[in-house]
C-alpha cells in the first residue's frame, strides 16, 4: 500500500447502478466538472458491497475509496442500502486501526437527480485525499 | 473437580447422552496440556482440569462431524460454543456443554495470566448444562484501555506499527487455523479464481489476509485470544480482536456469543441507524 | 485467451470533442486479449453496430467492449447487436466515457483522454471474466393496476380495458374526477370542463374489464415486471353495495361541520357525502372523523332515511390483496400553499384566493352557484388582481420550476370573470407570460387585446386590508414605476407540486424521484412515461406540472406500454442474479437472513460424496440480483452473475494501476 | 434568575438613553439580571460592514465571546447592534477562515456557542410572557398601539430565525398581554428612511411619513418601537414630517420597555418619557394611565 511513488491521486469510486452511478450520468447530463482521478465501479446497490473489495482496493494502490448509493428508503431493492449503512462505521474504524487514514473512506447518498451533489461529494473526497497526501 | 469430571463424562458417555467428549488431558510436561477426544467410557482417567488448559475447545466442534458432543468449557469458552449455535453450525440440544470454573489460564511461555483473564467476569461459567466447581467473577468490567490507547496514535504512526507486526509474519496460518469461527469450508486465502490473496509471502500480503481475516470474524469473533496465543512470531493480533469486540459494542452494542438467536450487527439493520459520517 | 474487440465511439462531438478517440482506440489494442479496437462517429447507429457483428465475423471475437455513453442508455442496444453476431448478449461491456468522462472533464483534455484509456481499460479487464449467461423467463399476471382516478389514470385504465386487458383503477377520494372536475371550464378553448370528462367517468364505470376502487389506497407493493403482489387498503365507506345513490341520506344528514375539499374549503360539506353531483360511483361514505354517531354514538339519522338499508356502521377497513402484470402510477397535483407567502397576507386575507378556489366560485354548480363573491362578505367583486406565478419560479420558496399551466389559466380565469361580469377589472402581475402550446399565445392576446386585462410585468411585494379593500403593491418593471392596485379580490396562481405523500408512495415501488418529488422517468425524452422500475409506468402531474391535452398524451402513452408487455407471453428477465457454491458454503444462514426478497433456501444435501451439509441455495425466480447475500457472505460461497467478484477485482486492479504504456 | 449578557450600544447611552433606562428598570422588576459586558465595543453598524469584514466580524466578536465565556445569551435593545452580533455569528460559522482571522485579532477563541437574541426575543420567549402577565400593575386598557418593528429586527429571515417576516406578532403579542390593543396594520416592517436620517433627510421624510400616516388612519393612538433609530426618525422628524403633511400627526413614539414600564407602575419621570419631542403625556392622562 505504497503510495508515495504516485502523482495523481487515485480514487475508486462504487457506484450503485439505481442511484449513484444514474446520479453520475445527470451529473453529464448536467456538464459538471469534477476531478478526473475517480474511476467508477458500477454495482447492482451498495448491499453488494463486499467490504473485501474495498480492503483489496486499498491494498492495490487506491489512495482513496467512495461508496455511494440511494438515500435510506429509496433502495432500488428495499434494504441493501441499510446493510451497506451498517458495514461501512464498522468497516472505517477498522482500517483506521489498521492506519487507513479516514480522509481516504467515504460513503455518500446520491439518488439519480442530484448530479450537482455527485460533483460535490467526488470534489469533497479528492481534496481530503489530497489533505491526507499533504498534511499527514 | 478432576474426578468429577471424570465421572461426569462417563455417565454421558454411558448413557449415550454423548457420542464424544472433548476435554484436556496432561500432555508432555506438568505445563502442558492437550485436547482429549473421548469416546469410551472407561478412557475418561484421562481427563483433568487446570490453569494451564489453555485451548479453546469450541474449536474442534465443527471439526467432529458428530451429532452428539459434550466439550468441556471455561467460561469464556461458552461464547464460542454459542457464537457457532447461532452460526447454525450444529444444534444446542446436541452438544452439552460442561462449564469449568476458572481462575484464570497461564501463558506457559510467560508463567503469568492471560491479559483475558484479568477482570475476567465468566469466571463462574454461565448457560453450561452442566457446571463444576466454584469462583468468583471480577467486579471490574473488561477493560479496553490498550485498544484506546492505539486508536490515539496517528494513521501514520499506526501503519508504520502494522507493517512491522507483519514484516514478521509468516504466513503459517495457525492463527487462522485455532480460530474457531475460522471454519469456511474453502478459505479466501486460499483460492485461486479469483486470488483474492497472493500467495506471495510479504508484509503487505500478509497484512491484507489479516485485514480480510479481522473483517469476517467482525460480531463473531468472541475474543477468546486463541489467535493471539497461537502466533509464533508473537503478532499481537489480541489488539486487532478486541478492536473487533470494542467496535461491534460501541457501533451496533453487540456482544458475540451472547445469544444464540442474535442477529449479528452485519446482517441486520434499524431504520434509525447512525449515518453521521455519511454524505 | 480472450478475443476481444474494442469499440470507441465519438458520438459526434460528444466525445471526440474531449477525447482523443483514437488515441483510445490505440491503446486499447495495446491490451492483453485484444484482438482489434475500431473508432466510429456513432457507433449505435446502423453502421456502426454493423462494424461490430463484421468484426466478431472477421475477427473471430468472443467478447466486446463498446466505450460510449452510460449503459443505462444503451446497453441493451448493443447487447441485442452483438447477440445479432452470434455472441452471448452478457459477453459485453460498456465503458462510459461520455456522461463520466468527456461531460465531466472538458476542462481538461488530456486527463480526459487518459481516464477515457482508463475506463476502456477496465471495461476489458471486467469483459475478461465475464460469462456467457442464458436468458431467463418468466409468467406475466394480464392485468393491469392504474392509481390515481384523474383524467390521466381514467383515460389509461379505458385504454388498456379498450385493449381487451382487465384493469383495477385505484382512487384514494370516494370519486373519480381529480383535479379536472373541479375545473370550470378549459384553455383554450373555453370548453367546460365537467362536459367533455364526466363521459368518460361514466365509461369507466361501465366498462366490464375495469374495476373501480374508491375511498381505496396502495399499501405494500412487493414482486416485480409482471408479477406485481399489491395490498390495497378499502378504506370503510359505511355504505354497502345496496346503495342506489339517491342522495336522501345526504340531505337530511344534519352534521355539516367539516369543510368541503372538492369546494376548496369555500362551503361546508355533510358528515355523508358525494363529493360533487356527478360523483362516480355515485355512492356516498361517510367521514368517520366527524360524523355525530361516531363521534357520540348517537344520531343514526342516514339509516333512518335510507330507503335500501344501505347504511353499515360496522363495516371496517379491508385490506385486499391483488396480483398485477403492470402498473399505472398517476397520482397527480397539488397546488402551492401560499400561505408561506408572507407578502400575500400568509393565507390569512380571506379575500386572497387560491386559483382552484376561483375555479370553484365562478363554477355554476360551485358553491356560490357560479357567482364570483368575496369569501369574507359575499359581496360581488370588480376590481381583481391575479398574481403570477406563487410558488413557481421563486427559489426563496425553493420552487425553481416554471408550472406551465398558470400563465394560462389565469388568462381564461380573467376572460371568464368578465364574460360573467362585464364591469370588472382584472390586473395580472406578471414575470414572463409562457404561452407554448397550439392557440395557446392568441389566447393570452386575446385575453389583453379583447377583454382588456390589464398585464403589470412585475412582482407584488406586499398586499394588505384597508378597510374592506385590498391595497396590493407591486411594480410595474415595464414603465419602472411602483404601482397600487385596490381590488375587492386576489387570485393567486399557485403552481403546482407532487401530492403530499407522492414520496411514500414512491418509496413502495422504489420509483426514483427529484427534490421536489416529481417521479423521474428513465429518459427524459426518450422514454418519457417509463421509470427506472420496469412494470411501473408514469403519467400525469406526478412527473412534472403539465396541461390537459399533454396529460391525456402520457396517459394513452403507458396504455400503449402496458398493452405491448402483455402481448407478449413470457418475460424476459435479466439473469443477473446471485448464485451459490454449495462446495463453500458453510450453512451459516447469513445470507438467507439477509436477502430482501427471501430468494435464499437453506438445504440439507450431499454436496459432495459422504459429505452431507445445511447449504443455501438460490431460487432464481425470484431472486432481483441486489447481491446483499455476496456483500455479507464471509465464505464467499456466494457470487453474483454480471458483478461477481473476479469482475469486480478484475476493474480495481486495472482502476488502481496506471496506463500500462507512456501512450 | 435569568442573566443576560447586556450590549447596550451607543445609542442607549446618548440619543436613546431613555430606552436604556426603561429596559433596565423593567429588567430590574421582572428578575432578569442584565450584566452588561464591560468595555463593549462598537457594532460595527454601517461604516464596518461596507467596508471590512473583518472588522465587521471582529469587533462584535468581542461581546460574542465575552457571553460565550460567561455562559449566557447576549441581547441588545438596538436593531442594529443585535443584526451585527448576530451576523458576526453566523459569518464565523459560515467562514473558519475568518473566524481564525478574527481570532488572530481579538487574540482569543470563539466556539460558536453565544446565542444572540433581540431584547424582545428575550423578554417574550426567554422570560415567557406568563411571566411577564404576572407581574403587571396596570392594565394599559383603551390604548391602541401601532407596533412598528421596521427592519433589522426581522430581515434577513434566516438570521433573524424569524418565520414571519411580513407581519411580524412578537411585539403585538405583548401589547396585548399589557392589556393594551395592538392595531391590525401593514406597515409594521416598511423602510422608516434609516441612515438616511443625516444625508437625505427628504427620503426620511417621504417614508417614515408613510408609516405615521398608516397609523393614523388605522386609529393608533401611539407607535411602540424596539430600535433608536426608528425611533429618532419617526419622533424627532415628526414636527418636518407634519409640516409637510400639512396636518399634525402628533403621534408619540415610545420604545417597548416604555409600554412595559408603565404597566408595571412606573411613571412618566422614571422612564424619562421627557426626552420626546412628541410628548405622550396628553394621551396617557386622557387614558387615565398617568
């Protein structure tokens, strides 16, 4: 999890397929500008989210991981959202045991219309990665 | 309280109240102890109870494919027996559970108590169906001051300590392996499609099967230390386990191995539940 | 090893205008299992899907990337192009490199084409594992559910009945009617309302493939496209079938203390009532909140006088279960209430009137039988100004949005109050006058130029009582003056917003909605009356404010959807779902506690010789592919076809890893 | 015992002062205990605010961290000292950046943490008019009272916390609570001309005439008002004002603890009613309230 060698940083983005990632596309839709350094995943809902991904992204080299989905109670699937809202405190504070710096996790809601708040949360993420990169 | 374990099994034994019992049996020296698998009755002499029955026996419950069990059990053991019941490993009402009071067990190499054993509040073991001799429980509450103490240090500081503890590591698996919710018939670091883990030995790989292996015991994993006691480079993974406990209290106030109808805090969920540091 | 063709679209400049398309291209053929990478102007055009099925011929591929737009828009067109070229449709991938790349980084053009090589790139390392997947089927219940009783869920539920297809028509009110039935007459043609939509009311009735449910609301939506399982809660109407609607309960029905909701709160209404006159069914209910006997236990008054004992206290709420194919979700409008408009007076100046409450009152069967009074006097009005656009355009009331239909309405309820009353004076206050739509702006001329309406091009800041006048200030930004009009009335054109609870409502079928809680459809434009949830279709007020005409539109719209999914016999379902290693699994039940759709069965069999072990085991039939189970899985005995974790790792190690050449 | 950081401003101690007697003589009979904040600055009002923020933010923060210091809400009789404590609050929340410039210049740390309340936010929610009920003398009956609250007391609505910016009720609702009867009228938050008050006194004329004339005609027999400045410009110019007019409004402007006091038994003297240049003596002894 070496990351000093890097440039660019590197941010890997999940994004459930009903919510966040149709959030990302109104995000086009609507020319907002964010920085280039997240790459998207796309996932079914955040319910898919396995915590073991995200463990293997940062141990690949990610300088910084979102998961985003539906906001609670508009879950494409009900519930996968509240499991996801569940795994992810728990899943936080163990990596940061572990010297995850927390500026480097973070989940977010973003249903399918707010493209704006997509923009926000991937400028929001990439500054504290960057925070952490420059100031420890 | 030997002899009375001792009779105690051979009466289920006989009655075939149980097909095996598991309990500790001397081993190479007076320090030493060793699991005993039990099937005939006029074998159970064999049997003895001290400070220094360190193993957790809940592990070889999922071992023996048996429908019938009686295990013996410190009281810190129970936890394991019914984190596996929820688990729906086996059945309560096919293996009877033998408490053991206990004053504390002695790491062999050290001659001193478990750090577990300090304000050890089952000593007097609770939910056996059968319960033997007497102690006194500690007035003091599990203490997680270590565990704060770690949390304080900086991301940084806590990396550079990691990657030290797993410079060291050798990837033997023994922690895995004494672990007993550790009992996935095919192992993710073991697997090849996909290689979730390389079986390439380093400090960063090895770090990653314990990052993984620290996730999936998260509200499971009772702290019984077994890990921590069975590493042979000394990786103090008691500092990761109790991290699991003090987490799985303070983010869902969940305690494994409490209840064997619990839902664990992962695979449920409140409507109401905390969402602070989300977006 | 893989043999995989890339396929980079420019869609004209949407994205060649950013990324360096070929330089994509060129790169992608540097990737292991690349067999051949194409640009092309628009690749889901004839010819470019073509240069796809030619080159799996030439090349002898077996698996695609196409780099384009987002897969919501277009994956199922390229999936069916390569199924066209013999391939298994799940053996491509789509990279967006337009809605998450060129849209969003044309501020610059070189990080943009090099996250275009990245996207591609991870696009081909998830393909890589990628499965061919066989199609599933499944049964579809014909019959139709339409909620929401307005002239949009009328004219739906009588087209697909018309089609031949059986329909539950749901109506939360005790009529079916809407908003379109409070209405006087209609722009621009100055049509009455009730004369051109209470046949259609009637047809409805009538019709043998349509059952109405009044009085009735959806509660628990569980299932999917063609097996939708819906409970719906008959509220008790206390009335049982045995009415003939004569009315004589209503009449002498004594308690008239609540206000009437279909009058707008302008006239009482009895404890028993039909909401208005031509009221379909035409069979009253009962409001339990105010009537005497429930309230007292004393009265009995409508059981007296019912001359076929239709009156029935004891009847309780039902909750009914029913299995739909397709849904209809039409629940419309209500409109903004000025009362936190604190310059009009906060809904406190009872002479400051909402639009639907003029409606009502210059209505011949309204509650002043037609004639226009002020609620506070009744004394008959001349001067009076209509406000524009309350609680649309204003972002201090967080309503950005233009509602359409005001501009309008207001122009035929100025032409109306003067065709009654020749000696008023009507005064609009304005910001823009938005007349699109056929007749439409010769309407509104013919409302200036005709009747002498006099339109102010300004907001009103403040409006307030001086003795029994209304003092209403505004400016006039045309002439730059400040103005003050003394009127007897203001009308204030309220724009409208989704229904209170449309959110709820929403959240049962999991139906995406925007800030406001207008219903999103999947495409704006190109599928306007189809939601993200297939089986569920909108139309209406519920999506975003619109006029009669567009509404009557989007309403034979989703009739049209509905009649194609059950024209056919079987479904097609997506086969993205989870799947089980029963060889890893350990029995835990983790998975079958947490599946949302209890598509998890638990199993004792021998998986493999001797070894006889509790395991999961998916239903695939009912199974929606969320991947709760994959994500909460420790064994990992559990996978999800079309995300399983070796696509899944596959994309974060070529996401985490930079471009593998220098380019 | 209620006790609360008092920011009297320069007004109350000159042009004012009589507003700030009454307000100490009415705190004094209703138990609140005003501590006035010891060498409290200037606001900041007009001339900071247009010019720096910094200076805006800074010189209330002063006051603001003094009440946080000492744990108690901070209030100010006058409009316009209230508006700035308050905004230097929330442009503190809004900005860390100036609130760590502001902190470098004050030399000590805000938290964020004063609540900063106008005195009749104060007497009314703070205190609860129950309470206040319970300590009248006098009913002020037969008076009709216009209140005016003019601007910064209600605008910005989200500073203020005030849902009802257009027809404000807080003052009104004391009226009556004084036995008095607050009149329905609509120019309760109109512009009074303000600053104006020295450079365009035409503009000041034009307006705050308005708002006498609304009065009148709505049959107030006086304008009850919670900011000097409102005050200076509907009395002092009122003899102008009629003049224009060509009538004589005669119309006496009294400030809220005014009212108050002479519920609560206090007499014309004591709450320095003198300094008026219409003289509310006439009509108060005609109501049998003197």
């Amino acid at each position: 999890m070496s990351n000093e060698k890097k440039k660019d940083i590197n941010v890997v983005g999940f994004l459930c397929n009903w919510c966040s990632y149709a959030g990302a596309d109104m995000t086009g839709l609507g020319r907002n500008i964010y920085p280039s350094n997240i790459k998207i995943i796309r996932i079914p809902c955040t319910g898919r989210m396995d915590p073991m991904m995200i463990i293997e992204a940062f141990h690949n080299g990610a300088d910084g991981v979102l998961v985003s989905g539906c906001h609670p109670g508009d879950c494409h699937y009900s519930e996968g959202n509240f499991y996801w809202r569940r795994r992810y405190p728990h899943l936080k504070s163990l990596m940061e045991h572990f010297g995850i710096d927390k500026r480097r996790f973070h989940a977010s809601w973003v249903s399918a219309s707010e493209g704006k708040k997509f923009a926000e949360v991937v400028k929001k993420v990439v500054a504290d990665v960057k925070d952490w990169q420059e100031n420890g | 309280m030997d002899k009375e374990l001792q009779e105690l099994i051979k009466k289920l034994l006989t009655e075939k109240k149980a097909e095996w019992a598991i309990g500790y049996e001397k081993a190479y020296d007076e320090f030493s102890t060793r699991p005993a698998f039990i099937i005939d009755p006029a074998d159970t002499a064999r049997l003895i109870f001290n400070k220094y029955c360190i193993n957790n026996l809940g592990l070889y419950l999922t071992k023996l494919k048996k429908n019938k069990l009686a295990v013996v059990c410190k009281g810190c053991d129970i936890a394991t027996v019914f984190e596996l019941i929820r688990e729906k490993q086996f059945k309560r009402e096919n293996v009877a559970i033998i408490g053991v009071a206990c004053e504390g067990v002695l790491d062999k190499r050290t001659n001193k108590l478990l750090e577990k054993c300090e304000n050890c509040q089952v000593k007097q073991p609770k939910g056996a169906d059968f319960t033997l001799g007497n102690a006194k429980n500690s007035e003091k509450p599990k203490s997680y001051a270590d565990v704060v103490e770690f949390e304080k240090k900086s991301s940084k500081e806590k990396l550079e300590f990691w990657n030290r503890q797993f410079e060291k590591c050798i990837r033997c698996y023994a922690c895995r392996n004494v672990c007993p919710v550790c009992y996935c018939p095919d192992c993710f670091a073991l697997r090849s499609m996909p290689e979730y883990l390389s079986k390439h030995v380093d400090a960063d790989k090895n770090k990653l099967f314990h990052m993984i292996r620290m996730q999936h015991v998260f509200g499971r994993c009772t702290d019984c230390k077994a890990c921590d006691t069975a590493c042979p480079v000394n990786i103090p993974l008691s500092m990761l386990t109790k991290k699991l406990a003090k987490d799985a209290k303070e983010l869902f106030n969940y305690e494994s191995g409490a209840d064997t109808d619990a839902r664990p805090p992962l695979s449920t969920y409140d409507e109401g539940d905390s969402e602070s540091d989300i977006m | 090893m893989a043999r995989i063709g890339v396929f980079v679209c420019h869609c004209g400049t949407n994205i060649a205008g950013v990324v360096d398309v070929t330089r994509v291209a060129k790169y992608a053929e540097t990737l292991p299992g690349v067999r051949i990478s194409v640009d092309y102007k628009y690749m889901c055009s004839d010819p470019g899907q073509n240069t796809i099925i030619d080159a799996v011929k030439k090349y002898n591929l077996d698996r695609i990337v196409v780099a384009a737009c987002s897969p919501r828009m277009h994956e199922g067109t390229f999936r069916k192009t390569i199924e066209r070229a013999g391939l298994n449709p799940y053996l491509m991938e789509m990279a967006n490199i337009r809605e998450h790349v060129s849209w969003v980084h044309s501020d610059d053009k070189e990080l943009a084409t090099q996250k275009a090589m990245k996207v591609m790139e991870m696009a081909v390392a998830k393909v890589r594992r990628s499965e061919a997947l066989s199609k599933m089927f499944a049964s579809i219940e014909k019959r139709a559910l339409v909620i929401g009783g307005g002239i949009a869920g009328i004219q739906a539920a009588l087209d697909i009945a018309g089609a031949g297809y059986k329909v539950v028509l749901v109506e939360k009110e005790p009529s079916i009617g809407g908003r379109m039935a409070q209405l006087d007459k209609t722009f621009p043609t100055l049509d009455c309302s009730a004369c051109i939509l209470t046949p259609k009311m009637v047809a409805v009735s009538q019709d043998p493939n349509i059952t109405l449910m009044t009085y009735a609301e959806v509660v628990e939506v569980c299932g999917y496209v063609g097996q939708f399982d819906v409970k719906i809660k008959q509220k008790a109407k206390s009335v049982n079938s045995k009415c003939i609607g004569c009315g004589v309960c209503v009449t002498k029905c004594p308690n008239r203390k609540s206000l009437s909701e279909f009058n707008e709160k302008l006239a009482p209404r009895k404890a028993i009532y039909t909401p208005f006159p031509q009221a379909v069914p035409n069979v009253p209910v009962i409001d339990r909140e105010t009537c005497t006997f429930f309230k007292t236990g004393k009265c009995k008054i409508c059981e007296k006088v019912c001359p076929t004992g239709a009156i029935e206290y004891t009847q309780q709420d039902e909750i009914i279960k029913e299995k739909f194919g397709a849904v209809v979700v039409a629940t419309g409008f209500n409109i903004y209430d000025h009362s936190n408009y604190g310059e009009y007076g906060y809904g406190e100046i009872k002479d400051v009137i909402s639009s639907l409450q003029f409606e009502r009152l210059i209505n011949s069967s309204g509650p002043t039988d037609g004639h226009v009074v002020r609620p506070s006097d009744h004394k008959e009005v001349k001067n009076v100004v209509f406000i524009q656009c309350v609680g649309s355009r204003d972002e201090s009331k967080h309503r950005p949005y233009c509602s359409r239909v005001c501009c309008m309405y207001t122009a035929k309820q100025a032409m109306l109050l003067k065709d009654h009353y020749p000696e008023t004076q009507s005064y609009v206050f304005y910001i823009d006058i938005r007349s699109a739509g056929k007749n439409y702006e010769e309407f509104v001329q013919k409302a200036q130029n005709d009747y002498g309406v006099v339109y102010l091009r300004g907001r009103v800041s403040k409006i307030y009582e001086r003795g029994d006048k209304l003092i209403v200030k505004g400016a006039d930004t045309l002439s730059g003056a400040q103005v003050e009009v003394e009127a007897d009335m203001v009308v204030l054109a309220n724009g409208l917003e989704p229904k209170a609870n449309a959110k709820e409502l929403a959240q049962l079928f999991h139906m995406s909605y925007d800030q406001y809680g207008f219903y999103n459809e999947l495409h704006p434009k190109l599928a306007p009356v189809e939601t993200a949830i297939s089986g569920v279709f909108v139309a209406g007020c519920c999506i975003s404010p619109k006029d009669i005409p567009d509404t009557v539109a989007q309403a034979s719209a989703t009739a049209a959807k509905v009649c194609a999914l059950f024209s056919k016999e079987k479904l097609e379902v997506e086969p993205l779902i989870a799947n089980v290693n029963q060889l890893t699994c350990s029995g835990c039940e983790t998975c079958y506690n947490v599946c949302p759709y209890s598509a998890i069965e638990m199993e004792d069999k021998e998986v493999r010789r001797g070894d006889m072990r509790h395991v999961a085991k998916v239903l695939e039939s009912v199974c929606k592919g969320c991947g709760a189970c994959v994500g909460s899985c420790y064994c990992k005995a559990v996978d999800l076809k079309g995300f399983s974790d070796r696509q899944v790792m596959n994309q974060i190690e070529t996401a985490t890893t930079e471009l593998s050449t220098n380019d | 015992m209620l006790k609360v950081a008092y920011f009297p401003g320069c007004s109350l101690s000159s042009t004012a002062k009589e507003y700030d007697v009454a307000t100490r003589l009415v705190c004094e009979d209703l138990e609140i205990d005003l501590v006035e904040i010891p060498e409290w600055t200037c606001c900041g009002a007009t001339t900071a605010h247009i010019t720096s923020e910094l200076t805006a933010a800074a010189l209330p923060a002063k006051s603001l961290i003094w009440a946080e210091k000492h744990n108690m809400p901070i209030t100010s009789p006058c409009s316009a000292c209230f508006s700035r404590l308050k905004m230097a609050h929330l442009n503190m929340e809004k900005d860390p950046n100036l609130k760590k410039e502001v902190e470098e210049v004050t030399g000590e740390t805000y938290n964020g943490k004063a609540e900063v309340l106008h005195l009749t936010r104060v007497m009314l929610e703070k205190y609860g008019l129950e309470n206040i009920k319970a300590k009248i003398k006098k009913q002020l009956k037969g008076l009709k009272i216009a209140c005016y609250y003019g601007c910064l007391m209600t605008r910005p609505a989200e500073v203020c916390e005030n849902d009802r910016v257009e027809n404000p009720m807080i003052m009104d609702n004391l009226v009556s609570a004084l036995g008095a009867e607050p009149i329905k009228w609509y120019y309760k938050t109109e512009c009074c001309g303000a600053a104006f008050s020295l450079t365009k006194t035409e503009i000041v004329r034009k307006l705050s005439g308005d708002i006498l004339k609304e009065a009148k005609t709505c049959g107030a027999d006086l304008v009850m008002v919670a900011c000097p400045l409102c005050h200076s410009n509907l009395d002092a110019r009122q003899p102008e004002i009629s003049k224009l007019l060509k009538t004589d409004l005669n119309m006496p402007i009294l400030y809220f603890t005014q009212v108050m006091g002479l519920a609560l038994g206090y007499d014309y003297m004591d709450l320095m009613m003198n300094k008026h240049f219409i003289d509310p003596k006439p009509l108060l002894k005609s109501k049998g309230i003197l």
